[in-house]
C-alpha cells in the first residue's frame, strides 16, 4: 500500500518520466489488479486477511493523487527560484531564501493570523458552549430542531454570508445606525471594537466574521461529547456534596473536554489560514496570512513565496496544535 | 432502635406531580444501623421515596426529617445521606481513588486524610489493589463496591441503594447480597434499599417496607410480613400463597369459620388474622394458605384435581383446581413420607389447624400466586 501510494506520488510529482513513467503504471495497475485477483479467487482466509488494503485503497489512492502529490509539488515549488520577476517556470534548487522572506516580510501578517484566529476560538468557545450545553440538557424534544437550526447557515454559500456581514457592518448600514442611535459608540470606540465611527474595516469586524462563521464547528463537537454525558453524574456529584457550579467545574466540564479540544481545531485551524473574512471586513491593516499568501499565489504570481508561506504556516499550525494537545492531555480522556 | 430520634422519619409524607400521585402516603422511621427494604413492583412510589429521602425531589405534603431535624427543604448536597446509583453514576473521567475520594474533597477536607479514609474505605469494600483503575476497567460487581465506598467513605447517617444489585447477573448478585451484609456491619451505617425483587427484601433487610400504588401497605420484619400480611396485595406479593375467597360463617373465642366458594368450610384459629379483618357473620374474606403448609391426603373436605406437578429438587410443586376451578398450589417435600400425587389424580388438601390465615375482603383473582417461591424458602 505504501509503495503504490510512493508509485503515485512519483507520477505524478514527475519524478519518473516517459518510458518508466509508462513502465510504473503499468506496474501499479497490476499491483491493484493482483490484490482483486487474489481477493476474488482467494478463500475466505485470503478475502479476510486482504480487505482491510481494499477498504484502505480508494482513500490512498485519492490522498496520494490530490494530496500528498500536490503537497510535494508544493515543497518542491518552494524551495525554486525565478530568474526574474516574469519568470513562470521557477527551477528547483534548494532555494531557501523563500522560507526566510516568507518569515521576515510577513512576520505581521503571521502574528495577526495567530491573534485573530486565537480571540476567534475564544469567542466561539464562549458563545458556542452555552449554546451546546442548553441544547444537549435542555433541549428536550426539540434538540434535533436546534441542531439543525446551528447548521442552517451552511445553507448559504460561506462567501455570500461573509458579503451579508459587508453590507450588516457597512457604514450606512443598520448596525452603525444603531449602535449610534443607542449612543454606543464611545464605548465601542473605547473598546476598539469601533474605529473612526466605522464597524467595517476593523479587526473587530474580522474577528466578528471569523466567529461568526466558524462557530457550528465549535458548537457540534461540543454538543456531541455533553450530549453523551449520562445527567445522573450530575446527580451523583450534588449528592456527593456539590454546588450545581461545583458539579459543572469537576463533572461535566472534564466530561466536555474532548468536544472543546475538537472544536477548537475544527475552528482554529480554518480560522488561522481564512483569507476570506480579512479580505471583505477588513482593511489592508488587518491582512492575514491566508489572504497574503493568495495575493502572492493569484496576484503576484511569485509561486515560490507563495508556496513557502504555505508551508510556514502549516508547520507553525501544526507546532501549535501539538503543544495544545499536550496542555489539554486529552490523550488522557477517554 | 437507638434512644433519641430515629435516623430518617417520614412524615405523612405525599408526592404529586401534577395530577398523578407516586406516593400517596408514607409514614414510617428507619432506626440507626438497621437494614431497611422498600420493597414494591415497579411505580409503586419506592424510589420516589428514596428520593425525597436523598433530596432530589421534594415531598408535596409531609415532612422528611434525618436525624431529628427537619430536611424537607435542604438540597441534596446539604444532607448527610448518600445514594449508591442503579446505574452506580460513577465518574468515567476519574480513578476508582478519586471516585471515593470526591465526597470527602468536596468537604474540603485535607487530603492526608482524605488519602487515609479512601484507602480504609477501598480496604472495607476490597478494592485497595484498584485504586489506579479507570471504572471502565472494573467489573459490575467492583463498579458497585466502588459506588458503595464512595458513599460510605462520607461516613452518611443513612446509605440510600436505588436497585443496587439490579444490574448484576445472578451469581454475583447472591455473593452481593452477602457482601453487602458484611459491609453494613462493618460500618454500622443505617442501609435504605429500593429493591422490587422480594426475595433480596427478605434475604438481606431487619424490616420491609411493602409499597403499592403509591401506598405503604405494611412495614416489618420479614418474617412477620411473610407470616401475617395485613393486606391481600402483600400476601400475594411476598412468597406464594393461596388466596382463597370466602364468607364469614360465624366467630367465637376459639376462631373463625369461614365457608370458602367450593363450599369447604375453613377454622381459622383466633388471632389469626389481618388487623383490619372484619369478623362479622357474612363478612367477604380471604384464607391464606401457604403452599408449604398444605398437605395432600387421600380423604378429607378440600377436593383438588391435580393438573400439573413441578420437580424442584428438594420439594415437588403440584398445581391443581378446587371444585369452583380455582388454582390452588402445594409444595411436597421430596423423600417425604407423602408422596406427590401426579396429573390427573384427585386428592384432598388439608392443613395444620394453625395455617389458615384471615384477610379483609376478596383478591382480584383468586387462588395460588406464583412468585418465586426458591428463594423465599432459602430464607425461611
């Protein structure tokens, strides 16, 4: 299986080309052919021992072709160098100078990232928890309503909503006017939500649209993992001397943990690379890495650069992830 | 029974929720260190009870009192009772240590001696080598003495067990019941039981509290409620027996006679009988008689036609029907001098004129109830 995933990648990463391109295909097709062989003539002992690599094969075929092969391409683009500034052909050559532009020029833009996506997951934890818990101990009968009312949004296209929020936050449109008729603003100005009498352009207003997008994905792990909680524990822990808060904070909230430590992936990680929200609620202040890197990739047309903040940033994504695994210990819950 | 108040008291206590009444009435004390069943089918109000007990619920009418003091109001976690949980409720995200020790750290008691207390109490339900394990890692069996520890380890003055055994297959639930005997006399802690297996009530309490349709029908030792039920529905709910419909033909110093409907008249020795049974001449009645105690003969008034004989082991269950075709069972002993009559016989039942006890009015059906009648005789 690791070799036929090898073989795909090879292909198409153009490793191997022409006469042992065609050589390797052929090998592969009947590497998988072999497998169905022996699965059909095979006994029941053989049709056993072989059908968990047939179950696998589809799904590594597809992540080898569309995703690790992409992913090398990607590597391999960003250590290239262009002879100029109209050079679309970048060669390879180890050109590391990308990775250390990539750091320098958009430190600003990394950090922002990391900010915005970070007060993001907060929020949705904030907004989304209470929300889950009403739904999965309150919800009584109607908790299927709700669930299914927390994924409407996903009805409408994620890009028409962020727009829907452009015109909500604009600066003639009903938000302002409100929040100016109940003489907020000095607040909201006060708080940095507002800047200059203005809701749209901010950091508020990305952050808002990341919240606001992102939040179904913070709400259903959240749900899934209080939704399983047997209420009798509750019972058990009041009896056992606990305040209602006492329970919460030492039953049910350990109890969640896998459900928060899910959604704030589910959140955070989407979150860190949008170029979305930054683009229509934002300003050229409030760029994020995602929209950089899609400037440099669709705009700028520098693959290289491109492709090294890419690959930044997944390793600062995954660096981040795992050190909030070990803090969260959820190898620690069942 | 302790001088001084009795550990928990019920006051005329009454439970509603909205037009459906789970208890209607009950009044009863449970005294300090005693073992205390509330036995009853299901929705007969035993749980309810226990839970106006423990705090989860409270009482519409009536009062609850825990030691002498008046709890009616007080929430859960303000009393001093704890709850062994049917399902046990134990923490899956906490050790079997952590488990015991979440009552004592909730006192916020100084963990040296919560330590000291944990581990006696693991000791006392034989746990100790456990204490590191998750509860998914355990047994049933060790899940419930996990539950049992975590409420004893707060040293309650009463221990409430919602069906504790119920979830046990039956062999562990035997050496349970044991086990928890031994425990209850180690800790000297009085035990409240909800059960709806009568067989457990009278293996394992002093004394039995019969609960039916929200009512409390009679409380005592197992014994006496076994021997002189005051009403139809604990004769027929405790052990079998044979309820047998009939009229009050006259009463006097020496006993009652009463005619059954097949025509057989029945003596019933004076004090025989239920308190609320009324001895007036044409009075509707009931005899009961305990299968053990009936004895099949070749002559006598009581015609039984045998349909059925059971092999038991140590005794032969025979069923048969009285002339008005009423169902009526005996237990022969096996290797008696009597031999168990088979199917399609007819012989005479008769009785030690001491048997036949007296109950007020007629049962909704009459003749033998069949309840398991192996583990009562384990018992008695």
């Amino acid at each position: 299986m690791v070799l036929l995933a090898v073989g795909v990648v090879a292909l198409a990463a153009e490793w191997v080309t022409g006469g042992l391109a065609t050589g390797l295909i052929a090998v592969l097709i009947v590497s998988v052919v072999a497998i169905i062989w022996i699965a059909i003539m095979g006994g029941l002992e053989a049709r056993r021992a072989l059908a968990p690599y047939g179950l696998l094969k589809p799904g590594i075929l597809w992540l080898s072709l569309f995703f690790l092969a992409p992913l090398w391409s990607m590597f391999e683009m960003s250590l290239s160098s262009k002879k100029s500034r109209f050079d679309f052909f970048p060669k390879f050559t180890w050109d590391w100078s990308n990775y250390t532009k990539a750091l320098t020029d958009y430190a600003p833009q990394f950090g922002r990232s990391f900010l915005y996506a970070s007060i993001a997951t907060i929020l949705t934890l904030l907004i989304g928890y209470p929300l889950a818990y009403a739904i999965a101990f309150r919800g009584g009968k109607y908790r299927t309503m709700l669930l299914g009312l927390v994924a409407v949004p996903f009805f409408t296209s994620y890009l028409i909503r962020t727009l829907a929020w452009q015109n909500l936050l604009a600066d003639a449109g009903p938000v302002v006017s409100i929040m100016k008729t109940l003489r907020l603003e000095n607040i909201l100005e006060w708080l940095h939500i507002m800047d200059n009498g203005r809701l749209i352009n901010t950091p508020a207003a990305v952050i808002g649209g990341l919240t606001y997008n992102f939040l179904p994905f913070m709400i259903l792990p959240i749900y899934v993992s209080l939704e399983k909680i047997d209420v009798r524990l509750v019972d058990a822990s009041m009896d056992l001397y606990t305040t209602a808060s006492g329970a919460f904070r030492r039953v049910v909230l350990p109890l969640s943990m896998p459900g928060i430590f899910a959604g704030s992936l589910l959140v955070f990680i989407p979150a860190a690379g949008d170029f979305v929200n930054a683009k229509f609620l934002g300003s050229p202040e409030t760029t994020m890495i995602g929209s950089s890197i899609q400037d440099q990739f669709l705009v700028q047309l520098n693959y290289p650069l491109a492709a090294a903040m890419s690959f930044v940033l997944m390793a600062v994504i995954t660096v981040s992830v795992l050190i909030y695994a070990r803090f969260m210990g959820t190898e620690d819950l069942a | 029974m302790d001088a001084g108040f009795p550990v928990v008291k019920l006051d005329n206590v009454r439970k509603q929720y909205g037009s459906f009444v789970a208890v209607h009435q009950a009044d009863f004390s449970i005294g300090r260190g005693e073992f205390f069943a509330m036995l009853g089918p299901s929705g007969c109000g035993k749980t309810t009870t226990l839970k106006m007990i423990a705090g989860f619920e409270q009482p519409t009418a009536g009062r609850v009192f825990l030691e002498g003091e008046d709890v009616s109001q007080v929430p859960p976690h303000k009393r001093n009772v704890n709850t062994v949980f049917q399902q046990y409720a134990l923490f899956p995200h906490m050790s079997v240590f952590d488990n015991v020790a979440f009552g004592p750290r909730s006192k916020k008691i100084n963990e040296a001696e919560v330590k000291t207390r944990v581990n006696e109490m693991l000791e006392v339900v034989r746990l100790g080598d456990f204490a590191a394990r998750r509860p998914a890692q355990l047994s049933g069996g060790q899940q419930q003495r996990v539950a049992l520890a975590r409420a004893l380890v707060n040293y309650p003055s009463a221990l409430l067990l919602d069906e504790p055994l119920a979830a046990l297959d039956l062999k562990l639930r035997e050496a349970m019941q044991i086990e928890l005997k031994r425990i209850q006399r180690e800790v000297g802690i009085t035990f409240v039981f909800v059960t709806h297996d009568q067989g457990e009530a009278l293996t394992m309490s002093d004394r039995i509290a019969v609960m039916s349709e929200g009512l409390v029908e009679q409380v005592g030792a197992p014994v006496d409620i076994y021997a002189r039920p005051e009403t139809l529905f604990v004769a027929g709910f405790i052990g079998s027996a044979n309820l047998l419909p009939g009229t009050v033909m006259s009463s006097d110093g020496a006993g009652t006679r009463v005619q059954l409907l097949d025509g057989t008249q029945v003596v019933v020795a004076a004090g025989n009988s239920a308190p609320n049974a009324s001895l007036s001449q044409g009075n509707q009645v009931t005899v009961m008689l305990r299968p053990e105690q009936v004895v099949l003969e070749s002559e006598g008034s009581m015609k039984v036609f045998i349909t059925d004989t059971v092999f038991q082991g140590s005794s032969v269950r025979v069923v048969g029907r009285t002339a008005n075709d009423t169902e009526v069972t005996a237990i022969v002993p096996a290797g008696s001098n009597h031999k168990a009559p088979s199917a399609g016989e007819s012989v005479f039942m008769q009785w030690h004129a001491s048997a036949p006890y007296l109950l007020e009015g007629w049962p909704e059906t009459a003749g033998s109830t069949n309840t398991n009648v192996d583990s009562i005789e384990a018992t008695l």
